[in-house]
C-alpha cells in the first residue's frame, strides 16, 4: 500500500504545482486575450482595411438634389474616399456592384424609444423589468439598423434610467450592432405629469417612466444627474395632457418659459441640447421662446412660434407615424375615433407649417409599433404636403444637425462616415421605396447585403 500512497502524494503535488503555475500565468493569458478581443473589435468599428467601391444605377446628392447615373463610393476604413458617376478602383478593391438601385445616406430617425416594443406600454414599463428591457433593446437597435438606420436619437428609456448608456457604449465598442445614438436617459417630467403613472392606483405607488422635476432648481439638478449617468441630451415633456374640444387640440404647458429657458442655458454648459415633448400652444411657444433643439410631435405651433422656429432654426418633429399607429390600430370604434381626429387634426396643422417654412427633422416615435419599419414616416411626411427631396433633407441633413453630427453623417461626400444605403427605385418619383432599404454599410462595414 506504501508505494501506491506514495504515488498519490506524488501526483497531487504534481497538480498542485500545475495549478499554482497556471494561476501564475492566468492574468498574462487572460490580458492576452482581452487586449485580442478589444484590437479586434477596434478593426470592426474602424472598417475594413480593404478599400471597398460601391457601384449603383444611381446615387443621390441630397443636398442638391442632383441624381447621378451611375453612381459609385469609394470607401477606405471607416470613411468615404470619393463619390461620383466613377471613381478610382484602387489595386485590390473590394467591388460591390448594387445593381438597379439608388445609394443615399444613411437613414436618421431622431425620435425613437429603443426601450419600448408592440405591446400595452404602460404595463410593460411595469411588468418587465430593467435588465429584460435592455436585451430587447438591444434587438430593437440591431433592427433599425438593418432597416437602413445608421443614426438615431433615443428620445428617452421610458423608465428605465440610464440603460440606454450601456446600449449607445456597446455599440460604439463593436459590441452589439445599432446605430449611431444620442441618448437622454429618462425624460423629465413634473409630479403628475405626462408620464407619472396617473392612470394606476395611487396606493400601489407605481413608479414614474420620468425623472421629477418641479422647478427650474429641480430641472437643472435632473440634468446634471443624466449628464453624470451618460446622457447626451435632456427630454422635457412640456405639455399633457391632450383633448380634442370641438375640433381643435388643447393641451397643458408643464414648464414655463423661464424654465425651459434655464434648461437650456444648463444644457449649452454641458455641451448638450434640450428636446421637448410638446403637442400644442402655449407650451409650443415657451419651447420656442426659450430656444431647444427641438419640437417633437408639434401638432399645434401659433404664427409666433412658426416665426420663432424658423429665426432660431429650431426643427419641427411630426412623428406622424405613431399617430397613424393609434389611429388604426384601436381595439374600439371610440379610440379610433378620437385619434382619427387627431390625426386628421395634426395633418391639416402640418400642411399649415409646410406652407410656413419651419425647419422639419423625421421621427417615428418607433417602439410601440415594430422597430425597423419607422420609414414609412417619410412616406407619411408626403403624403401629407412635403416633396421627397425635401423630406430626404429633412431626415439627413437636418437630423445630422440636431444629433450634432453634421459635416459626419447625413450626405455623401469625401471625408464624411461611410454610413451608407441602397434603396430600389428612385426616391424622387417614388419615397416610398426608402422602406425597402436591400444594402445598408455604416462606418465602412457592411452589415445587411
């Protein structure tokens, strides 16, 4: 027994040196390896090293309007080379030839929810909690993406904080796809306000899809808290909520315009800008007034605030396509109605504003009808009184400046990130065909084909 005893002692020491060498060796191995992950992930969002030529029937200059036929891109890493009818095919170029297509910019979506998806709204803020909504809005970025969106503004996380951080970092680290983002975090909100649970029994406490604040102290507080937390602009619901009386929208202000006016002042000291949730008068005109980047949903805008808008360049966000949702997607034949003349109300107002001049920037309030198909915003957008060059520089041009992403994003042009679509047909005799994106490359990297 002696022997076999001794053996056993001797293979136990054996292992345990093995052991102790590996745990010695373990962090070097384990550096190895993440500095590996993190070059490689560091290639991707830079693009390939492979210069790559796209080569389509046509390619829209968006700022002009003018239509190349063909139209070629030579892109190189993470950004575009040369555009023209043909460009130089460098020695090892990567030739994708698109066929019978239009190549555009990237599409840009500044109003969506990445945290909200089809279902009761309310409930899921509710039900499902903060680590299961960050999974699904990772997908619901990924979808976006492939839908032809390579730049976004998540126009706040509906509850759940500062999780749309981690989805914008992920993203830019090669993580997870998606697009580009701006991210608010939570909007802001007053005690019973738009997003303050009113409709749920108040014994039960139910949490605030919105962070409070109560004055303008409070609002600049909240601010400086998201801006900690990763937030790149600041969400404001500044009117709710909303009544049709005899035909005509009436909606409470929720701030004034010395408060909105500080907010903005906070947010130009942090290098940010203010978005405000605002249906109607008077909190349409004290947004104006007090000069924010943008008016989302804007059914209602006074002559005095069409003026203001355009002096200031303060861009008009319809999001006709949730109230298109709402309208036709009500379980009773009261609900339709009453957001049927809403709708009807909003599309008589927009072709008021057309007709004015106002700046406008496309967003679909995508989340509660299904990401990746926020397109047919655009296609809502002419129906209702725009022409399709200018809804395509309403979303590109225009949404690249309220991302704070102009002379990046937004048009084709050297220097410029190779974000990049193709579309089937001409989006000038037909916009609709922006709802069928078949190629879609953001930052030199093709990621649908």
């Amino acid at each position: 027994m002696a022997p076999i005893q001794y053996s056993t002692k001797v293979a136990r020491w054996g292992i345990f040196n093995a052991m102790h060498k590996l745990v010695q060796v373990l962090p070097l191995l384990l550096a190895c390896a993440c500095f590996a992950l993190i070059s490689a992930a560091q290639q991707s969002a830079s693009g390939p090293a492979t210069p790559i030529v796209l080569h389509a029937a046509r390619l829209l200059q968006v700022d002009t309007g003018v239509l190349l036929q063909p139209g070629e891109v030579l892109v190189v890493g993470e950004r575009i080379r040369a555009v023209g009818t043909s460009v130089e095919h460098p020695q090892g170029a990567k030739i994708i030839d698109l066929g019978d297509t239009t190549l555009l910019p990237g599409l840009i979506d500044v109003h969506v929810h990445l945290f909200l998806h089809p279902g009761a709204e309310d409930l899921q803020t509710v039900q499902e909690s903060v680590p299961w909504r960050t999974i699904l809005a990772e997908q619901a970025a990924k979808a976006d993406l492939l839908g032809g969106y390579t730049a976004e503004r998540d126009m706040g996380t509906e509850g759940a904080g500062s999780a749309d951080t981690a989805v914008r970092d992920a993203i830019n680290q090669g993580i997870i796809l998606g697009p580009r983002l701006r991210i608010s975090g939570n909007a802001i909100d007053l005690l019973g306000g738009h997003e303050d649970a009113i409709h749920f029994n108040p014994a039960q406490h139910v949490l605030s899809n919105a962070d409070y604040a109560d004055s303008a102290e409070q609002l600049v507080e909240v601010m400086r808290e998201q801006h900690k937390q990763g937030s790149d602009f600041a969400k404001i619901y500044e009117t709710g909520p909303d009544k049709m009386i005899d035909g005509v929208l009436h909606t409470h202000y929720q701030y004034n315009e010395a408060e909105l006016a500080g907010a903005v002042v906070e947010a130009r000291r942090m290098g940010s800008t203010v978005a405000v949730h605002a249906m109607g008068e008077p909190g349409t005109l004290y947004a104006a007034l007090a000069g924010v980047a943008s008016i989302d949903h804007a059914t209602q805008l006074s002559d005095d605030t069409m003026r203001l808008m355009r002096e200031k360049g303060i861009f008009a966000v319809p999001t006709f396509t949730i109230f298109d949702f709402f309208a036709h997607g009500k379980t009773t034949a009261a609900e339709a109605a009453t957001e049927g003349a809403l709708l009807d109300y909003k599309i008589r107002e927009f072709k008021k504003q057309v007709a004015a001049g106002i700046p406008f920037a496309v967003g679909s309030d995508v989340g509660p009808f299904p990401h990746g198909t926020q397109a047919r915003e655009m296609t809502l957008m002419v129906q209702y009184g725009m022409k399709p060059l200018a809804v395509l520089q309403a979303d590109m041009i225009n949404g690249a400046k309220l991302l704070g992403w102009q002379d990046q994003i937004g048009e084709l042009k050297p220097g410029y990130y190779a974000d990049i679509v193709a579309v089937p047909g001409n989006p000038l005799n037909d916009i609709r065909v922006v709802e069928h994106v078949s190629f879609v490359m953001k930052g030199g990297v093709v990621v649908r084909r």
